[in-house]
C-alpha cells in the first residue's frame, strides 16, 4: 500500500488571497486643531478620487487644538473618510481618548509604549483585496516626557510575526529626528512595505523606494495652517518660546493645507511608488467646522 502523503498546508499566499492589482494608500499628514479638520473635510473627497485611493491613514494626534485628540474628533475624522487615524507621543492628551481608544478598531496608538497601555500598537485592515498591518512606533530621541521601548529592536519581531499573516505592512514612525528614522528605513528595507515618518509638521522632500523595496519618507508634514507655528498661531507660540510660560496655543486659520504622501504597495508586500502631495483649501464655509 502507498504511503499517504504528509498533508501539505496551503501556502499563505492562497490562505489570505493576494490580490493581483496595487493598493494605493494615502497618508496624510498631522491634522492640527479644527483648520486640520476643515482641510480633510475639504480635500478628502478629491484627492480620493484623483489619486485612486484605496485606503486612508491620519496622524491625528493633534486635531483637538493641536495637543491630542478627543473621542469627538476621532469619530468625526473617521466619518470623513479616514480609515487609521494615528497618534504619537500626544495620545492619552485628552481625557476621554483613555477610554476610547481600546473599544475604537480606526485607532491606533505606538507599540512600543508600555506593555497593557490603553489601546493597540498594530492593527489589521482590508483593502483593495489585500490583508494590511499598520504599526505605529515612537522614536526615542528628542521626546522629553516620553520614554518608550526601543522601536529598532522591536519592529524586526514584530514584523516578522505580521508577515505570517498580512499582506503588507505599513509602519507610522513618530519621532524627532531624520538620523532615527533614517536608521529604522535602512534597518527594515525589504522587511516593510513603508515607514512614513511624522511628528515634525514639516514635509520633506525624501520621499523614495529603498532597494529592498520599502517606500520611506522623514516626514509627512502637516493638516491646517501653513503660515502657523507647527500649524498654530504664531504670536502666542513665540511669546511661549521666549519667556517658557506656558500659555494656551491658538488655532491659526491661514493658508490651509492638507500634506501627506501617496504609497502604491504591490503584492510582494513592497512599493511600486511613493509621492507628497499639498493640497491647498479655502476657509470657505470655516464656521460650520468651527463650533
Ligand atoms: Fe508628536
């Protein structure tokens, strides 16, 4: 009699259907105070359309006043469009996100803040057929409050174990400086599909595909003004700079626009491209966002 086969699992690669055509995700930029949220408001719509969007991630960790994010805010960016909506070192700044972020599967907060923190450090999302991680990490450098484990041992384990089950993996790293991201770039190219960076409100012009094939970027910029101090009023951000007494930042309505990059990821799980995108948005109809 034969001997029976060993039974041959099928390869991942069936069990979770890769899709044969790229997913195109948009990242977009910090969304700072309700000018972030009027510009999404705005632009979201178009910039779907015009660039074939698949999937949408915010860094929002600023869209209630520029410091943090309340559940309020959370549910109205998500109703506008965004599917992930990040956040960095700012994530517990306002009260009731504590409680909100752990029961709210479009948030996500770092990974390698302290084990059983509120909230989840990677999550899993669908789009355009493809099974996607996205990971949120906070740098180390720069961050005076903030004391998180360290994202360059942790993102190699962790990216391991998500490959067994996803697609693809998007990485939002949330730090200061370029030589720390630059480092985790090079650390995991070809382990990733991107690392966009954010935290520093300013788009850079590095955006590019490493040779493994990881779409990478120092910063995605920012949402709202312009013409603000990391988006906010400038006379009072000054006054604050100088003296060191604190005082309560200012939303700052001029020159609105919405920032980010546009990913194209294939099914090898790396990019086909990566590009920035300014969008610039009227006050028009402000007062309604105004409330
Ligand atoms: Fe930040």
């Amino acid at each position: 009699m034969r001997e029976r086969e060993p039974y041959a699992w099928p390869k991942l690669s069936i069990l979770v259907g890769f899709s044969s055509m790229p997913v195109r995700v948009l990242y977009i930029g910090e969304i700072v105070g309700k000018p972030g949220i009027h510009c999404i408001k705005k632009a979201l719509p178009l910039l779907k359309e015009q660039h074939r969007i698949d999937f949408v991630i915010a860094n929002g960790e600023g869209a209630t006043g520029g410091f943090g994010i309340g559940k309020n805010h959370s549910i109205q960016i998500h109703k506008l469009g965004v599917n992930v909506i990040t956040a960095g070192e700012k994530v517990y700044y306002k009260k009731d996100m504590v409680t909100h972020i752990p029961k709210s599967p479009y948030l996500i907060r770092a990974a390698n803040f302290p084990y059983g923190n509120p909230g989840r450090g990677w999550r899993t999302y669908t789009a355009g057929g493809m099974k996607l991680a996205v990971v949120v990490l906070l740098g180390q450098s720069g961050f005076q409050r903030v004391h998180p484990a360290n994202p360059h041992l942790m993102l190699p384990q962790l990216a391991s174990k998500l490959r067994e089950e996803h697609d693809a993996i998007i990485v939002d790293f949330h730090a200061c400086t370029t030589a720390e991201k630059a480092n985790l770039f090079y650390r995991m190219d070809g382990e990733v599909a991107a690392i966009l960076g954010s935290h520093t409100k300013a788009l850079s012009a590095d955006g590019r595909i490493l040779q493994g094939g990881t779409a990478v970027i120092s910063d995605t910029g920012r949402t709202g003004s312009l013409f603000g101090i990391g988006g906010l009023e400038p006379q009072t951000e000054i006054g604050k700079f100088l003296t060191q007494i604190p005082e309560r930042s200012k939303e700052y309505w001029e020159e609105l626009e919405l920032q980010g990059a546009v990913v194209e990821i294939n099914e090898k799980g790396t990019a086909n491209e990566i590009y920035t995108v300014r969008f610039p948005v009227s006050t028009e109809n402000r007062m309604e966002d105004d409330s």
